[in-house]
C-alpha cells in the first residue's frame, strides 16, 4: 500500500511541475525534505527498502533539474529529528534546516554525490 500510494502520488507531478518552472525563470531554488520517521513506519510493515523508494525518487527529481537537495535521509532513525505525528521537526531538527538554509545563502553548503 505504501509503495502504491508514494508511486501514484499526485504530488510528485506537482513537484516536477515546481522544479521545471523554477528552472525556466531562472530561479535558485533549495529542496529540504524532511526525513521519513522509520521508527514509527517500521511498526507498519514499511521497511527501509520502502522508504528508499522514496529518497531515490526524490533525488532523481533534483539530479534531472539541477535543484539542490538535503533530504536528511541519514536521520531516518533519529529519534529525536521528528516529533508529534512524525511529520513535524522537533528543535534539533530546526537547528539541522536552519543551518542548512544558512549554508545554502552563504554559498557554504556541501552536497554530497547524488544530492
């Protein structure tokens, strides 16, 4: 149901949609995505290889319109990164997209390969 649901996502054409239109006004435009909570997908049956579905689709996205991406994959498990629902930041998570934003505006942000 997750894969079906992440794969059909209406959303994903929306974001396309933003990307290319970005890139065709000439726009700079920074992508933060906030990490799946795998703790709380987990006790779903939503394993690690589901959720990288997610991460490598987003990543493609970027990579074919030349859109810098920080996706925070690497806190997928971190307990203290999401609160509440699993999809809000908890204050170490601001202070994780508040330096990346500083970083991006500064010319100080480094990627790494495939993001």
């Amino acid at each position: 149901m997750f894969v079906a649901g992440e794969q059909n996502a209406h959303e994903w054409i929306d974001f396309e949609l933003l990307l290319r239109g970005l890139n065709e006004l000439g726009a700079r435009p920074l992508v933060l995505s906030m990490p799946i909570d795998g703790r709380y997908f987990d006790r779903f049956g939503v394993g690690r290889l589901f959720r990288d579905l997610y991460y490598k689709r987003i990543r493609g996205l970027a990579q074919v319109h030349d859109v810098p991406l920080v996706d925070f994959e690497d806190h997928d498990l971190d307990e203290d990164f999401l609160a509440d629902h699993h999809d809000h930041l908890t204050a170490k998570g601001w202070l994780y997209f508040d330096k990346a934003l500083d970083d991006f505006f500064h010319d100080r942000l480094v990627l790494q390969p495939g993001t």
